[in-house]
C-alpha cells in the first residue's frame, strides 16, 4: 500500500483512539513524538525535542551528531501554543516520511516562497501529516456537523485541537460542502490564498506565488478591524472575482489575528453554488495560489 501523509496520519490517530479514546485532545504531540518513534524506529528514534530560540525560524528535523537517531528543533519563543504544536507536528511529518531522502531539514515561513519544487512538496505533506494527526477528519466532522460557519465555531476547533484558527480555518475549507477560499492578508495586500477544490475548478483562486494582489478596495478585509467577533457581510461576487456573475453574492469573513510577529488578517470567503466548469487541463497541473501557513 502506497504512504501517503493522510494515510500515515489515520493510521497513528486510530492507535490513539484506542489506546485514549475521545479524550486523546488535543494531542499530547510531544509524549507522542518520543514514544511512537521509539516503538517503530528503535534504531532510529527521535531523542530529543530541543529549543532553538533563533529570529525566524520555525523548527528543524535533523540526524544527531552520533548518527543513533534524530532531533527537533523548535523555537520556542512564539507567542502561540498552537503554532509551536503545529510545528513539532511537522517535524515528525518529515520524520515519518521524508527521513529516508535527507538528513536535515529546515522550516521557516520566511522561506516558503524561496522553495524549489521538491522543498514546495515535501513541506505541503509535512503540513497535511500534521492537519490530519491534530485535527482528524472524523473528529473535526462531529465538532461543525450541521453549525453555520462562525468565528466561534473555529474556535471551538481551536481549543478542542490546541491548534491556531487559521489551521482550524483551513481543516473546515478542506471539508466545506460549497466553494470555499481561506485567504491572509497583511498590508492591504493577500499574503497567501487557498481554495477548496470546488472552488479552484470553477476558476475561484488567486495566484498569490505569481503575482502581487491587491486586496479589493470594497471588501470586508480591506477595512478589518480587531474584534472578537471578526466581521462577517456579503459582498457582490465581482468585488472579489470578476469572472463571477455580478448578480451572485459571496459571504466573506475577516479576522484581524495580531501578535509580535505575525499580525494579519485571515479570511474566509463562501461563494455561492454555481453550474461548476472544468478549466484546461494544463491550468489544472499548476494551482499557483501560494503556500498557506497553518500556524
């Protein structure tokens, strides 16, 4: 059977069930990274989970110096609880798939847009290991089944998985029913964006690795301010997607998430249901719509 991040993922997410059942979150990710991989790996374990309190970095998975199994790296100085589990999460992503291909790797946000091909792929299955070993489809399903979408629904996840809201954001666009883009801006400008696949094949992305964009001026986002409760209206579908049709509305959602280092504002745009078209199938090869950060 092909290893897949999702399906390594379901598989350690299903021994915890049944060893802790439903009060296994969030998940202990730091017990779980020294034991599974002593059990599984005992000749080559990860050892240790060390503090690497360096400006902009995120974490690192690396050989030890003796050769006799693995280390993370992870700065601890972030002001998140969520983002450092994100991350130690993604270093064991790599652990669990990748550490046969290199001895070292590196995270850090700054980098992403700087990544090659390969370093683009191997950094998007280390985020969806982590997605899916914090936040299981299953579990995450039973939290929103039948809830409107709202800020306070994504904190609830939040809380429930120890995880940010925008991780939490991006887990409930993955299984949103319509067409859904979870987006970041930071400067009146979109830093990343992520649509659903219902979205991406009717043509609603932005190309945020291969072009600058600039947030439209009437759009909710544009003119966010903190809140608890973030803003949330509707907007002509045009303001955001001129390809739509004009008469169509898209619900948008903004939600100013301020800290020393990160401050942005994450948003959530559900676009109406249309008659959905297949794009050429070159255009589909290559969904240039940025690298979003889970933390």
């Amino acid at each position: 059977m092909t290893i897949t991040p999702k399906s390594e993922a379901i598989r350690i997410s299903r021994v915890l069930q049944q060893v802790l059942g439903a009060d296994r979150f969030p998940v202990d990710v730091r017990a779980l990274v020294l034991e599974w991989s002593s059990q599984t790996c005992p000749d080559q374990p990860i050892l240790a989970i060390k503090p690497v309190p360096l400006p902009s970095f995120e974490g690192m998975l690396v050989k030890s110096p003796k050769g006799d199994g693995w280390m993370i790296g992870v700065n601890e100085n972030v002001e998140s609880e969520g983002r450092l589990r994100f991350t130690i999460a993604h270093e064991f992503g790599h652990y669990m798939l990748h550490r046969e291909r290199q001895s070292r790797f590196e995270c850090s946000n700054q980098d992403m847009h700087t990544w090659d091909s390969y370093g683009r792929e191997i950094e998007v299955e280390a985020d969806t290991f982590a997605s899916y070993l914090l936040m299981p489809l299953d579990d995450f399903r039973e939290q929103i089944d039948g809830q409107p979408f709202s800020m306070d629904l994504l904190r609830h996840c939040a809380d429930r998985y120890g995880v940010s809201v925008t991780a939490a954001a991006l887990k409930w666009r993955e299984i949103a029913p319509g067409r859904v883009i979870v987006l970041s801006a930071r400067d009146g400008f979109l830093d990343w964006s992520c649509s659903n696949e219902r979205a991406f094949r009717s043509g609603a992305y932005f190309a945020t690795r291969k072009e600058i964009i600039e947030l439209p001026a009437e759009s909710i986002l544009n003119h966010a301010a903190r809140s608890a409760g973030g803003q949330s209206g509707v907007v002509s579908a045009s303001v955001w997607l001129p390809r739509e049709n004009t008469e169509l509305e898209i619900e948008e959602h903004a939600f100013v998430i301020e800290g020393n280092e990160y401050n942005y504002t994450l948003g959530v745009l559900i676009l109406p249901e249309v008659e959905g078209y297949l794009m050429d199938e070159d255009e589909l090869l290559s969904p240039l719509t940025g690298v979003p950060s889970f933390r």
